[in-house]
C-alpha cells in the first residue's frame, strides 16, 4: 500500500526527469515511472541501481530513454524494454527528432563521450541504431556544475 494518496505523481519524493503535454517521466529513488496525464495510467519504467538522473519522451509519445547508470528504452508499440549498448554513466539526453536522440556520458570522466541513438519502431527485432559522435573532454577535471554546454 502506498504511504500516500493519488497517483504515483503525487509521491512528495516523486522527482520529475522529463515532462510534456502528455506525460511524465520520474522517479522515487532508484525506480523510474512514467504517468499519462491524459489516461492516468501509471507504471514502473525500470529499477536502477541508483537514482536515475535523466529523461526525455520520444516527440509522438511512444518510446522513452531514460539514463542513470545504464540508458534504458522503453517502447510502447510493443511493450518493450530494452538496455540501450554498453553505456554507463548516463549524465544527459537531448532530442534531435522525433526518434533520434544523444546521450552525454559523465562529463567530469576522462571517458565520458556523446553517442546518438536512431530508434526505428518498424524494425522491432532491431529497432536501434547506436553511434559514437565525439569524446567530450571539456569538463574532465573541472568543477561540478549543474549547467553542461554540449
């Protein structure tokens, strides 16, 4: 039972990774979520090993990436999860269009890197397309700070 009342949304320790018109992705702690505003439909995404620390929806609403650890995607054509190559350490996820996005790997790491991901919903035995843009060394050594130009 839930210590509170309402939707997941709700949970004073609920953090918010990514929000649209349409829907919410977040945590509670290690676990992520996503809430449809418009349905009310919840549900868990994945269980990282720690807080998750990013998110971003696909444009048309059916696929979301969400990055701590591990870069997890999530599809709702099929109903899939699946852990996205062998990135860790996930910092930050931009859109670029409706199904491609980077990813920024820790950038205080000497190995951190952007790499871009294509995702093709048509193509649901393979549907990802992972490539290595560039290592990105302009934070290696420098101060912590909330606020990363990529």
């Amino acid at each position: 039972m839930r210590p509170y009342k309402g939707y997941i949304k709700d949970d004073p320790n609920f953090k918010i990774l990514f929000e649209n018109t349409v829907m919410i992705v977040g945590h509670i702690f290690e676990t992520s979520y996503c809430f449809d505003k418009l349905t009310k439909e919840e549900f868990p995404i994945f269980e990282f090993d720690d807080d998750p620390c990013c998110g971003i929806l696909g444009q048309n609403n059916d696929w979301c990436l969400i990055g701590g650890d591990v870069l997890i995607l999530k599809t709702w054509v099929d109903n899939t999860l699946r852990l996205v190559g062998d990135l860790k350490q996930i910092f930050d996820l931009k859109c670029i269009d409706a199904y491609t996005t980077q990813i920024l790997t820790d950038p205080w790491s000497e190995n951190s890197e952007i790499w871009q991901v294509s995702i093709d919903l048509n193509k649901l035995t393979q549907p990802l397309t992972l490539t290595k843009i560039r290592d990105f060394k302009e934070y290696f050594d420098k101060p912590y700070s909330e606020n990363i130009e990529w």
